[in-house]
C-alpha cells in the first residue's frame, strides 16, 4: 500500500471517534436539543397534519367566521370561517418544504460552483465577479424580482431564494477548499497522480462540508422568513394553498377583530427560525476547532 493510502487510512481511523465524541458533544449542548427538538416537533405536526386535523384546510363555514380560539377551534376561525389551526400545520409543509428545498439545492450548488472556482483558477475570476453581481443585490429584493417574474409558484420561489443565497455559500466553500488545496495530504494526492476529480470528492469536499453545513442551517431559517414575505406581499404562494405567510397576509385587515389569524402563524415562523439559529450556533461550536463545546 502507498503512503498516499496508508495516511488516507489513518485520518479515516482517527476521524471516526472524533465524529462520535462531536455527536455526544451535540447531544449534551442545550441549544441543539433544544433547537432539534422544536424543529423536529414542527416537521412532525406538519407531516402528520391530516392526522392531527382531518378537516379540510381550505373548506369555509362562513356562519363560523372569526371564532376566537376555544376547545372547538384551538387557533380560532378566519373570514371565512377556515380552521386556523389545520391551516397553519398545513402551512408548515409548504413553508418547511421551501426552506429544505432551498437550503439542499443552494448548498449542493454552492459546493460545486465553489470547488470549481477554487480548483480551477482560469475560472475563478469570472466565477467570483458573477457571484460579487448578484451579492450586490439585498437577497430578498433579488428574489422579488426573480419570483415577481417567474409567477407565484411553489417552484417559483424557490428558485429565487435559491439563486439569492447561492453566492454567500460559493464564497464560503471556496474559501475553504483554497485552504484545503494546500494541506499536505491534498499536495501528496496530487504527487501521487490522483486526478482533479478524485481529489475534490476524495479530500477537498469532505472537509469544506463543516462550515457549508453550518452556513445552510441558517439559509434554511432565512429561506422560510423570505417565503413568508414574498407570499405576504403577494408574489410568492397563492391561496388556496396555505403557507405561513400568506395566512398573515389574509389576516392584516382584521387584526384587530381577529387577532389570532396573525398570531399564531406568526408564533409558528418565529418558533421555526429560533429553532435553526440555535442549531446553527451549536454546530458552529462544535464544528469550530476552536471551540471545545458549548452548555
């Protein structure tokens, strides 16, 4: 066996414990098993709504409308006497499904467009002044305008938070493969005769991974309170379909009288991005060299 293989097996032997004593250093740090738990808690419910409330979230009982919250409608009824409480579990699919859907399709491209700016400098510059255009857009007005042009559609909108939050992440994974490329292990790979391809997947992906994941649990959060605002102003998801902010959206005439068709989507969104922040800070001290954990 090379020297190549034996160091590769090595760090793999070494690398095994050190992902076991980071998991039970997450399953000790407050802030991540309390921030799993909400969120895991929000996905269940979302997941299991048709159990939790067989009624129908779009069906109206307008002889129903605006009953405050009670025994009978836990959340209260909207202007068209809809079941609050079954929209906004409903709600949390699309809004759920958003943020994942961005967070996944945002990190895999951004880890692929990064690693190829950072592997191939011919590229690199061309790369990084398309990403520096669209980073001078605020990413919600950016958006707006992708989502404003492509129609208020599920797809839609993530499409555009997707192509807004793509070039911070770039910007991240690049930074972290330069610094890879030239480690040791990478420079010996490369003596070897191992290929650029085998190089990135092999080495430089894997170790980019702590600070790109760490970096999508906070896009995931942002992803979820930009659909809220795209679809409060109208462009992201239209009703009947029901989602966290366009729920907020139907209930802005009558705050007053019906407080609780605001509230309670609006304690929902809260509760999800608290949620991710705080898993985002405890990976981040977990994943930072150094830092020795977190309480």
């Amino acid at each position: 066996m090379t020297d190549v293989g034996l160091g590769s097996l090595a760090a793999a032997e070494i690398a095994a414990p050190r992902r076991h004593g980071t998991l039970r250093r997450l399953l000790r740090h407050r802030s991540f098993m309390i921030g799993f738990s909400i969120i895991l808690l929000l996905t269940l419910a979302a997941v299991l709504a048709p159990l939790i409330s067989p009624i129908d979230p779009s069906a109206m009982k307008v002889r129903l409308r605006f009953r405050p919250p009670s025994s009978a409608f836990w959340f209260g009824t909207d202007m068209f006497g809809r079941d609050v409480f079954t929209r906004v579990l409903y709600g949390a699919r699309i809004s759920l499904f958003v943020g994942f859907s961005v967070c996944v399709v945002s990190g895999l491209c951004s880890a692929i467009i990064g690693v190829i700016a950072a592997q191939f400098r011919r590229l690199d510059g061309a790369i990084m002044r398309l990403m520096d255009a669209l980073m001078s857009f605020p990413a919600i007005l950016l958006a707006l305008g992708i989502a404003a042009a492509l129609g208020p559609r599920v797809s839609s909108v993530v499409i555009a938070l997707t192509v807004a939050y793509i070039p911070a992440g770039v910007r991240i994974v690049r930074a972290a493969a330069l610094t890879v490329r030239e480690m040791d292990y990478v420079q010996a790979a490369q003596v070897s005769g191992a290929s650029s391809l085998r190089i990135v997947i092999r080495h430089i992906l894997p170790n980019c991974f702590s600070s790109l994941l760490v970096h999508l649990t906070f896009i995931f959060a942002y992803a979820m309170l930009a659909e809220a605002a795209l679809s409060f102003i109208g462009v992201g998801i239209q009703p009947p379909i029901a989602s966290w902010g366009n729920i907020i959206a139907e209930g802005r005439d009558y705050a007053t009288e019906a407080w609780w068709v605001m509230l309670f989507p609006g304690i929902a969104i809260s509760l999800a991005a608290l949620s991710l922040n705080l898993l985002g800070d405890a990976l981040g001290d977990m994943l930072d060299p150094r830092q020795k954990g977190g309480a």
